[in-house]
C-alpha cells in the first residue's frame, strides 16, 4: 500500500514539488509586482501569498484537495482582468503566450500575478514531515484532486468569471481527436463560468500548426458543437481560421513555408 513508514514520504508517479519552491514563488510574486503590474503593487502581500499557499496543501493527504483550500489564496492574489483582454487557450499554451508576450493586447492567465506565480512548477502535500513531498506528487489518474490539478481548476474558473466585454479563445485545429474538447479544462470550467451578462461576444481562432494537419476548421464537429453550447448561454460567437497575427507568430519559427508568404 501506500502507507507511509519510517517518516518516508508517499510514492507517486508524477514528478515531486519543486526544489526551492518558496523561492521561486517569492521571486516571481516580487518581480511580477515591479515589472508588470507596479499598480499592484501596494496591496499585495508576497510573503502572505506564499503562507496561504503552503497551508492549502502541506501535511495533507495529496488526493483530497478542495477548491476551498485554496480559497485565501485566490482572495490574496486575485485582482481585477481589464475587459476585452481576455484569452483563453487550449492545447495551444506556448503559441498562446507567445503571442500574449509580442502582442500586449491580451492576457491569459499566466499573465495574471496567479498563473504566473504557479505557472510550470509542481508541489503536494505528504502526511508527513516535512510536509511536503520533494519526491513524487500524484499524476491525474492515480487521483484527480491533487493539488495542482485543483489548483488550475480553481484559478480557471475564477479567471473566466472575472471576463468582460469581448473575449479570445485560441483553439488547435491541428488535433485529431477535435479542437474542443468537453473534458479539458476550457471546455469544463471556463465555458460554464464566463458570465452572459458580462461577456458580450466570444472569438475563437482556430489555429493548425505551419505544415502540420488541418484536422478541423472553423465549420467542423468540435467547434459547432461549442458554438451550440455557447449560444445556448446567449453568448455571441465568431471563429476564425488562422487568425494572421497569431500564424505571423507561427511563420517566425516557419519562414519558407508556404502558408508563410506573402505572395503565395
Ligand atoms: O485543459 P485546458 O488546456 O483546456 O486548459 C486551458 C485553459 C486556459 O484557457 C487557461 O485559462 O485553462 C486555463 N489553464 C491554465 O492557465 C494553465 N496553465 C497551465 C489550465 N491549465 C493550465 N496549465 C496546465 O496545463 C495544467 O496542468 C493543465 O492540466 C494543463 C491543461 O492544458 P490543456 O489541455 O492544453
């Protein structure tokens, strides 16, 4: 079984918190305060964001993670998302937010003081002293509220509430299985949570990858039946195939393709 003995931690099959975690949380809580939201600045406490969220998960049981225990967190670091700045992404995190970075027109989550915080970095809980396991953290399925999981699920679902105005959605349509999937966070959490009464119109790009599959436009499966679902919560939606500034982004790292000149 799992059953810890001799003071050793939980084994696990994912990989274990990172090293040097309150660190790097600090340093990233500091230098997003000083470098991109000065404003925040004031009210925000790096040291007490770090104390809220080590209590949500040390000496505690890996698999019983709540969105409660990160309840004082998501109050401490939390701030306002200015309307029409919104993009929300699935299976296109790196195109994402390198396009987040050239543009500055929009922010995901990770550009929030939140997603930049935890963004890359992996921790859990052990029963255990010290409380934390360095050394393996729990993988999806072997339990599906571990703490970065609830985590991203939480921080999600707060970030969709928080939408207003016109929002983005940048999709994959290089995907095989579809470009909208109903179980990943996205399609679960943010399409449920953003607020028809704050969010006027939603705009998809759908991107394929520059010489990669064109597995689903903008007229395919996956992406009416999103539209069916968001219509139906009386949001206005629009999509778009290759949305040029985002695949400008693309032909950086593609120069010669085809898709790439301008004269085709
Ligand atoms: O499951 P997904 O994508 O649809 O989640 C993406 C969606 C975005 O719009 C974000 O706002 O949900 C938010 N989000 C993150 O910001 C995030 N950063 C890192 C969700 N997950 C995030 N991660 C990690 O990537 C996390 O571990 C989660 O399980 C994956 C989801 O990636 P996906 O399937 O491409």
């Amino acid at each position: 079984g799992r059953e810890a003995a001799g003071g050793q931690p939980l084994r696990w099959q994912d990989r274990g918190t990172t090293r040097s975690l309150r660190e790097i949380v600090l340093g990233r809580c500091y230098s997003y305060l000083a470098e991109r939201r000065p404003a925040l600045g004031r009210d925000t406490d790096c040291l007490k964001i770090w104390e809220s969220f080590k209590y949500a998960f040390i000496y505690k049981n890996p698999c019983n993670t709540t969105a409660e225990d990160y309840q004082p967190l998501m109050e401490l670091a939390g701030h306002p998302i200015p309307c029409n700045k919104s993009l929300f992404w699935s299976k296109t995190n790196d195109l994402a937010h390198r396009y987040t970075k050239s543009s500055h027109s929009f922010l995901t989550l990770e550009d929030s003081l939140l997603g930049y915080i935890f963004d890359g970095v992996s921790w859990c809980g052990d029963p255990s002293a010290p409380g934390i396991n360095y050394e393996s953290c729990p993988k999806r399925s072997e339990c599906e509220s571990n703490p970065v999981s609830v985590f991203w699920k939480t921080a999600s679902k707060r970030f969709a509430e928080a939408a207003c105005g016109v929002v983005q959605v940048m999709l994959n349509g290089s995907i095989e299985a579809g470009a909208f999937r109903s179980s990943s966070i996205f399609g679960s959490i943010e399409v449920f949570n953003l607020n028809p009464n704050k969010v006027s119109e939603i705009q998809i790009w759908l991107m394929h990858d520059i010489g990669g599959p064109q597995s689903e436009s903008c007229s395919g499966h996956s992406i009416q039946r999103l539209k069916r679902i968001l219509e139906e919560r009386n949001f206005t939606i629009t999509c778009e195939d290759n949305y040029r500034p985002v695949q400008l982004l693309q032909c950086v790292r593609n120069p010669d393709h085809q898709d790439c000149r301008l004269c085709p």
